[in-house]
C-alpha cells in the first residue's frame, strides 16, 4: 500500500505531467480531480480566470483513493495557478477534504515570472498543519528541473526524518 498520494488538477497537461514525475519519483499514488465543467479552450480558460478571480467553486467529480485521505503520510497536490489563485478545482477539493489531511505539500504550475508564493497560504487555510514542503515550477523555464529534484530531496528529507 503507498503512503503518499499524489493528487492534482491540469488544464493543460503542464501541472500533470510535474505531478506524473513526481509521483513516479516517489512510488506515489496518482490521481486527477474533475468538476465536470468544460474548462477547454478560450471559453473554458476565462471561466477559469473569472471562478478563481470570485473563489467559485463546482462539485467534483467522485474520485477513489486507495486509502482514506487521512491515512497517507503525505498528501502532494498539486494545481495550476489561475489569476494569483490555486484553480477553482483544487480549491474544491481544499474546502470538502483539507481538514482530512494530516501533512501536506504543494506543487504549482504558472505560465508567468511570478512564483506565486501566496498561493501557498490561500490553500493553508484548508489544511490543519499548513504545507511542510512546496514548489512553483514554470512549465518550459530552464529551472524548473532543478526546481521539481529539489522539492523532491525536500520531500523524502521529510519522509526520512519521520522513519
């Protein structure tokens, strides 16, 4: 049974593939959330803007785990940025199951220079403990690799302290 899961949302594919690498870095389970609204193309992206802009959020879409939120030693989520916020998705999930998670980290995906840093602190208002480990990658920047190994060295420092 896997003790870490790895969970996200991705418009695009550039925050799924950060977390399918990570995932498989760490033997993570991997899973996608959904909410069912069609978020494709010049329509679906300013829906995006304009849910994260206001903190709208929709129901998701069921989801399994293979095991209870609680259970894993670390929880990694993962989400685009989407007007200076964490997309509408994951603030979804935050609100129904933040208070289930017992540790936290946090991957994000931008398209700007900005590293987002707030966004950080608008998801630990769902968690209990706040995140222990978190990264900002920009898909395509020259750092981003040596960004995604560092928050990783990070995360299994973590893990081996708690052995």
């Amino acid at each position: 049974m896997k003790d870490i899961l790895c969970i996200y949302y991705s418009r695009t594919g550039n925050t799924k593939k950060a977390m399918e690498e990570i995932a498989e870095a760490l033997d993570a389970e991997l899973l996608e959330l959904r909410d069912g609204v069609d978020r494709g193309g010049l329509r679906g992206w300013i829906r995006c803007g304009r849910d994260a802009m206001r903190r709208t959020t929709e129901p998701l879409l069921s989801f399994q785990t293979g095991q209870g939120l609680p259970k894993y030693r670390l929880v990694i989520l993962g989400t685009p940025v989407w007007a200076g916020r964490c997309s509408a998705v994951m603030r979804a999930f935050l609100k129904a199951h933040g208070k289930k998670l017992p540790q936290t980290a946090y991957v994000i995906t931008r398209s700007s220079k900005n590293k987002y840093a707030e966004v950080y602190r608008q998801m630990d208002q769902y968690v209990p403990a706040g995140h222990t480990a978190a990264v900002s990658l920009r898909s395509g920047d020259v750092g981003s690799a040596f960004w995604q190994e560092e928050f990783l060295r990070q995360v299994r420092e973590l893990l081996a302290a708690e052995r």
